[in-house]
C-alpha cells in the first residue's frame, strides 16, 4: 500500500522535529514538578500535580532529582520532624529547585523539628511532669526533648541563680578553686548539684559548659578541667576565683513561669508553671537526633561520607524548632565541596545549634579539588533569608567566591534563651566556644588558603541583637558592605559589631585586603556579666580590625554607642577613613579611634567626635604606627585634650592628653585637621546630633530648628542623606529663634 503525500508530510515532519529536539540543548520541557502535602497528600500517588501531591519529605527523600525537577511544598503546612536530605545535581542552565507552591507565598510551608507533648500531671507546687516514654508521647521522643515551646514561644531552662533582679546578670561568683576541676562558693544552696549543667565565664568572650559530677558542701566538682584568664600571670588556669558561673539542667533551678528540665536518665520533663495543668500538645519540644558526629538539620544539602551536590536553589521555606541546625552541609564529603547553591527568601528559627551552617570537611578530594580539610562551599549565594533565635550563630561559612546579601539575623546566641549545649561550647573543651555565638561567621579554616574564606561579598545584611560579633571574618579578599548591625556583644565582651581577626605575623597572616566600606553599626555592648572584677568594664568595639590583619580598608562606615571603641587597628595595617565615628566611649579609657601595636595605618578625613568629659577622640601606642594622618575632625567640646600618644606618660614636656595643635606640634601629622569649634560643660547636654540613613534608599530628613555643619556652615529645612550614610550637625543656639529652650525644652534662662 502506498503512502499519501500528506502522510509522507506529517512522518517527515515528527522525524525533523525528534532530530531538533535530540540536536537541541537540554530545556525544562521534560523535567518533574513534584507537589507536596502534609493534608491532602498521599506518598502512593506520583506527585506530579498538586491533586496527586506526596505527603511526607520522607518520600521527596527517595526521589532521584534531575537537572531541572523542583519540589514544591504547599504553603500554610507542615511536617514534624520529617527532615529533607538533597543529594541530587542540577546543572547551570537547569537547577534543581526545593520551594513552596504557591511560588514566594507568605505562609511559608515549615519544616518543624518539634512535636507536641502529652499527659502531663501535677508532682508538686507548680510543678507538671511529662513522661516522654508512655501514653501518647511514646515513640516520639526516643532521645529526649531539647528546646520546649508554648504558643511558639521558646520556654526558659530553670536556671540558679535567676537573672531578673539579679546584680551581675545571673552570675554567682566563684570563691575559689581548690582544684582545676573544682569551684567553692558559700552561697550554693543546699541541694545536691549533681548532674547540673554549669556555665562558666573564664574570659570575656566565653563560656564554657562543664556537667557537675560531685557536690560536697559548697564545693562542686566538674567533668574537665576549667580555664580562666589569671591577669597576674596573664595566663589560663583551674583557677576561677571570682569569675562568674550559673547552673541549669537540675530540678532545683525551677521557680519562675515557663522554666523547665529534662531528666534524661528517666526521659521525663519538668515544667514550672503557675498555671493549669498543660492540655496536650499545648507544650511541643525539639525532637533530640542520634548524632554520631554528623551535622544535622531540617534541611541536609549532600550525603553524609558521599555526594556534594551543585546548582540546587532553596526557596521560600520556613524552618523552625530543631534540636540541631536549620539548614546544614552533612559534616563529611567525599570528592569535593558543595558549589553553585542558591539559598534564597527562607525563614529559620529557633535553632539550638546553627541556622544557616556551610562547613564540611572534604577527605578524600578527587584531582584538582585541592586538600583535605574544612570547607564552606563555593560559589554560593545566600540571599534574603531571615535567621532568628540560633544559639550557636547565625551563620558559619568557610565559603570562597560567595555572596551573603540581604539577609536578616537577629536574636542569636542571647544568655536567657540558651539550651542544654549553651552557645555550642563543648563540655570538656575551650578553644571552639571563642567565636560562639557571632551573627554571620565567615572563617578561614587552616588548611591551604585558597580554599577557605576567600573573595566573598557580605552586603546589605541586617543583624540586631547578637551574643558575639555581628559579623565576623577571618580570611583575604572579603568585601564587607552597606550592611547594618545594631546591638551585637550582647553576652560577651572583648568584640565588635564588625570584627576582622587573624593570626601569626602581618607577612604571613590568612587574613588580608578585607574592604570594610559603608557600613551601620550602632550600639556595640561588649558585655562583662560574670567576669572577674578586674575586667567589669563593659568592652565592645564597632569595627574591630584585630590580632595581625593586613591592608585592610575601613572607609565611609557609621559607628555610634559602641561601649569601648568605635573603630580600632590593633595589630593591624590599612588605611581607615571618611568613618562618622560618634559618641562611642563609654568609659573614661575608650576612645572613638585608636591604633595599638605593630601597625601602619593611614588615618584620613575622619569624623571622631567623643560626647563627655575625658573621652578620647583619637589614641596610638607609639608614633611609629602612623603611615599618615591628616584631614580629620577631632570634635571633643567637652574636653580640648582628646588626643592621647601612649608613650607620653610622665613625659614632663606633655600631658598624657594632647589638644589639636599639641598633638600636630609633637607627632608632625594632622597639619590641615580640624578641631571643635564650641565648649561645653560637663552635665551639659549636648549640641551636636547624628542623622543617619540606613537603608538603601536616598532619605530626606526634616529638620526642626536651624543646625551648623562641622564646618559652621547653616544646614536648615531638611538634610539630604545618600544611603548607607550619615551626618553629624550641631543645633544653633546663638542668636536663632530657638536659643529661648522652645527647641531644647530648656527653660532654665527664661
């Protein structure tokens, strides 16, 4: 039988149009959508529309993704203790992708790692048991509950002593030690500690967990050896007289609304509260994981010992509850470091551990993936997530060629709200708690340097409410941008809203040619709870450029209400300038700049304006760390003599303190700075007034009242603020409409 033209026609045509396909580049014609619900979900349906969705991650777990597939979970639900391992690969042009359906929806769908709690009864005065091995709860909490929650709010580990009212913020203090191991205090209450947790302080930026192993008398007794800083010997030792601790973990700690403990050997919570008997599931915990040395999370990207995966994108989820961490590397991988990632729009909270962790260690890399050793990731973007309430930090990254933008962290590491684990501090170790709880840790992690920390953007974050530092970077070639940090060093002292830190010598140190430009850092605690009187001061810094750090920029950044320093070089090589460094000092020793050590810095065009009596605008170690310094404002109307070269103590021909014009005369730097220009007493309140945009927007700002620029030029109506900027100006009381107190409030002269 012969063939019809029109069939010849159509056979020719789908045979053209197969060859076209197999010629052509792979598109996404052919990949997978595959819909999830927790509700209308059933794991034996295919999951390739929303009316045959899966309902359980345990099954999206099972699928083998392709270049280009996505999973779309459904928004307004979600799923227990379900966690979500990605191990497959998408390519450049087809990434795989894990977001919500519908695409950048409000109610994002959750990953919870918290499961309600049942059949709780009454075992004393406010006091509600719940055994997690019987009834409703069986099988549930097979390891125990970490974190407890009531109406989503985290609930407090009973504590002693209590930090409300307490003198110095719910520390007792150590009378003496008579062993390394060992901590005397008269005012322990008479109960037997044993099995307690204690958190110790033995220097201003940590704290370490040791559990109670004996209690005799006052005296308890400890797993590990202590560590804290003797300054008679400017040592460590088991001496810890007079540095602060607390206990938790232990019944005895229960007497305020919502404070809880587990007794682990009988798998049993403890709830103090004042009010009815819980109803079930009013109270949910964090369901604790077998461990096994494996990092883990709601959201695991990579096999554990196997497979690092590239080009996945992970969208629009919110994780909360976990025991562990929120998204997370697997702890080991084989080959080579994750790379290509896009983490984007997803919301994670309350975390015990970290909420956005990217390290790994590679162990047995294939050729060219260079050594074996820690990693974070390569070129990976982290954009417009939202960390809330992590214990241990933000986020960890030993990442290269990466860009942080846009993301939101806030509430980290902060004393009332920590866990059994604390800030992540081992029991038995000390040198891991250092930079616990930091905001945003970008860390170089020893190995050969052109694999870790490297050549990564951190622009346009927003961190708020930090234990350590804001923002944390170790490693060379960082730029550190327009981003804002408001009250970091919440729980510890010695750190800063910004910190650099390296190590060894300015020749061969890992960290170098960081750019620190733009940025907003306001209110910079640097708190002293529990430390040894000697170092009470409270000993925050703005921007900390510290500890051997080469060639590193700070320029046009805002620092203001940093307890200590508002920008520092200790140690430290670079060029610092057009900062707007205001009202920083809290103390009569800080200073708002200072440059300490083997240093060579250049100091230009800087604001450096001390409100009070006795502090210091600008302070060196010796002339010898000054490459340069010219074209700065040394505002200090309460005080002339602001400017401070160390090596000038007991020298006869100066104060300890310099003006502008002795400072130029002794040092031959500063020849066009400028000095202030008005004096006021001390009690006086100040003129001047900072005005600061944050955002990355052009602000105009009203202006009541006329004002003076530095320069003593009349700014009126409204002030003009470029983004990411500020500005200092100073009210004009002499001879304005406003000089009467209307403006002030002052009516002392009427």
């Amino acid at each position: 039988m012969s063939k019809t033209p029109q069939y010849v026609s159509q056979k020719l045509a789908t045979t053209l149009t197969c060859l076209l396909l197999a010629l052509s580049p792979p598109t996404s014609v052919f990949a997978a959508t595959y819909f999830v619900s927790n509700i209308s979900g059933d794991d034996s349906d295919d999951g390739l529309s929303p009316a045959t969705a899966f309902a359980t991650v345990t099954r999206v777990n099972t699928l083998s993704l392709q270049p280009g597939d996505e999973v779309r979970f459904f928004c307004g639900e979600s799923w227990r203790v379900d966690p979500l391992h990605v191990v497959d690969s998408g390519t450049a042009a087809l990434p795989i992708v894990i977001s919500s359906h519908p695409a950048g929806c409000t109610d994002q769908p959750t990953l919870s790692g918290a499961r309600g709690i049942s059949g709780w009864s009454a075992v004393g005065l406010n006091l509600y048991q719940a055994d997690l091995d019987d009834g409703a709860n069986a099988g549930l909490f097979p390891l125990g509950a970490g974190h407890l929650f009531r109406a989503g709010v985290r609930l407090p580990l009973g504590r002693w002593p209590n930090i409300a009212g307490h003198g110095d913020g719910g520390y007792a203090e150590v009378d003496s030690s008579p062993s390394a191991t060992q901590v005397t205090d008269s005012e322990l209450p008479p109960v037997d500690w044993t099995g307690a947790v204690m958190r110790i302080k033995g220097i201003r930026w940590y704290l370490l967990n040791r559990n109670v192993t004996a209690d005799v008398g006052s005296t308890l007794t400890v797993n590990a050896a202590l560590s804290c800083y003797q300054e008679s010997c400017s040592c460590f030792s088991g001496d810890c007289a007079q540095w602060g601790y607390h206990l938790t973990q232990h019944p005895a700690t229960l007497d305020r609304e919502g404070e809880w403990f587990y007794d682990q050997a009988n798998n049993r919570v403890l709830l103090y509260s004042t009010g009815p008997k819980p109803a079930d599931g009013e109270i949910e915990a964090a369901v604790v994981q077998a461990s096994a040395g494996i990092f883990h999370g709601a959201v695991t990207l990579g096999r554990q010992l196997v497979e690092h995966i590239a080009w996945v994108t992970l969208d629009n989820l919110r994780i909360e509850r976990w025991f562990a961490n929120g998204i997370t590397f697997p702890e080991n991988l084989q080959a080579d470091e994750n790379h290509d990632l896009t983490i984007r729009n997803n919301t994670i909270v309350d975390v015990d551990d970290i909420g956005l962790r990217l390290t790994t260690w590679v162990w047995q890399p294939g050729a060219g993936n260079g050594p074996v050793g820690w990693r974070g990731g390569r070129n990976l973007r982290i954009q417009d997530n939202l960390i809330t309430g992590a214990n241990s930090r933000g986020l960890l990254a030993y990442s290269v060629e990466s860009e942080f933008v846009g993301n939101t962290v806030r509430d980290i590491a902060l004393i009332p709200q920590l866990g059994h684990q604390g800030m992540g501090c081992g029991f038995d170790t000390t040198g891991e708690c250092t930079e616990s709880g930091d905001g945003m840790s970008l860390l170089w992690a020893n190995v050969a340097p052109d694999h870790t920390a490297r050549n990564n953007v951190v622009r346009g974050n927003r961190l708020q409410n930090i234990g350590m530092n804001g923002i944390d970077i170790y490693g060379r070639h960082h730029l550190i941008e327009n981003n804002v940090v408001d009250d970091a060093c919440q729980s510890k002292g010695d750190c800063g809203g910004i910190r650099v830190y390296g190590q060894d010598n300015l020749a061969t140190t890992p960290t170098h040619d960081v750019e620190v430009r733009g940025n907003i850092v306001r209110g910079t605690l640097g708190n002293t709870d529990g430390v040894h009187p000697f170092f009470d001061d409270l000993f925050g810094f703005g921007i900390y450029l510290d500890n051997w750090v080469r060639d590193i920029l700070a320029e046009d950044n805002t620092v203001t209400g940093s307890s200590w320093v508002g920008l520092i070089y200790r140690l430290a090589s670079g060029i610092g300038r057009d900062n707007t460094l205001y009202d920083n000092v809290d103390s009569d020793y800080g200073t708002e700049l200072s440059v300490i050590g083997s240093s060579t810095v250049e100091i230009t065009d800087n604001t450096l304006f001390p409100i009070g009596f006795l502090r210091e605008s600008f302070r060196v170690s010796d002339l010898s760390v000054l490459a340069a310094s010219d074209g700065n404002r040394f505002f200090s109307p309460y005080d002339a003599t602001s400017i401070w070269d160390e090596t000038l103590a007991g020298n006869p021909e100066f104060d300890d303190r310099l003006t502008l014009a002795e400072w130029q005369n002794h040092s031959g730097h500063d020849a066009t700075s400028s000095t202030q220009w008005y004096t006021l007493s001390a009690g006086d309140p100040p003129r001047s007034e900072l005005f600061v945009n944050d955002t990355d927007a052009v602000h105009v700002l009203p202006l009541v009242g006329s004002y003076l620029d530095l320069d003593q030029q009349p700014v009126s109506g409204s002030l003009t603020l470029q983004p990411y900027s500020s500005r200092v100006l100073i009210r004009d009381g002499s001879g304005s409409i406003f000089a009467d107190g209307f403006e002030s409030g002052d009516i002392s002269a009427w």
